[in-house]
C-alpha cells in the first residue's frame, strides 16, 4: 500500500526511468540474439516495503551502461578533461548521468533522450522522500 499523491509524484519520474531502460538498455533484437540473449528485452519493476520504507526497483537485461561511451560523452561535453577521466572510478562517473541537462543520447526520440536526462526523475523523487541510487551491472554480456 503507497499513498496515492506519493503514487502521483512518482508517475513522471518512474516514466522517465522506464523509457530510458528501453530505449538506452534494451538492445535491438539482432544485436540481442547475437550476444545469445532472447530477441526480446526484460524490464522488471518490483516495490516492497523494506524496513518501514518504499523500495522501488526497476531492472533490465540489456546492455547496461558502457562506461567507456559515458567517460567519452563526459570528456566531449567539456565537463572534465580526458586524464581526469581516466581517473574517475565508476560511482564517479555514474554521478555524471544526474547531471542537469544531461544525455548520452545521440538524437532525440520518442521514447527517451529528450535532453532531460535523468536529473528531473532524481529531483521529483527526492522529494517525496524516496532515495534514488543506480546501480551497474558489470556481468552483462
């Protein structure tokens, strides 16, 4: 059971995490079945109650974020130059994707990459009292 105007602060922003996990985790079906993973991505959403507070988690089989594209689309920005990049370890760089206005979007589509990025969704979270953390999976394929 969540407060329905809690459920209402959290609509924009789980949207705007749902369309990124498509349109930036789940692969195309070719390049899934080519790393030997069904032709169709998974998007999982679960919310518990943990410890007297609401946990959301949403996850899917995709790709993941590349570390590597992200440390390139932060140098590109001219937000950090390439040796402080290098040194940047991965909670660091992962910050970076919270910045306002940021995308590693290449174009703008339907789905995500409007050039919002994911800083309004850990904004609008926040302050309903909600902690938001992203977590990165290095065992994908």
């Amino acid at each position: 059971m969540v407060d329905r105007d809690i459920l209402r602060k959290l609509e924009a922003p789980l949207t705007q995490i749902l369309r990124n996990s498509i349109d930036h985790g789940i692969e195309f079906p070719d390049e899934r079945v080519a790393k030997g993973k069904p032709p169709e991505g998974t998007i999982h959403l679960e919310a518990t109650h943990r410890f007297g507070m609401l946990s959301i988690t949403i996850s899917d089989d995709g790709k993941g974020i590349i570390l590597d594209n992200l440390r390139e689309s932060i140098v590109t920005k001219g937000l950090v130059t390439e040796e402080m990049s290098q040194q940047l370890n991965e909670a660091e760089l992962m910050e970076f994707i919270f910045l306002p206005n940021f995308s590693t979007a290449n174009q703008v589509t339907e789905i995500s990459g409007r050039g919002v990025g994911l800083n309004i969704a850990k904004t609008m979270v926040q302050e309903v009292g909600v902690i938001f953390r992203l977590f990165l999976n290095l065992d994908r394929a």
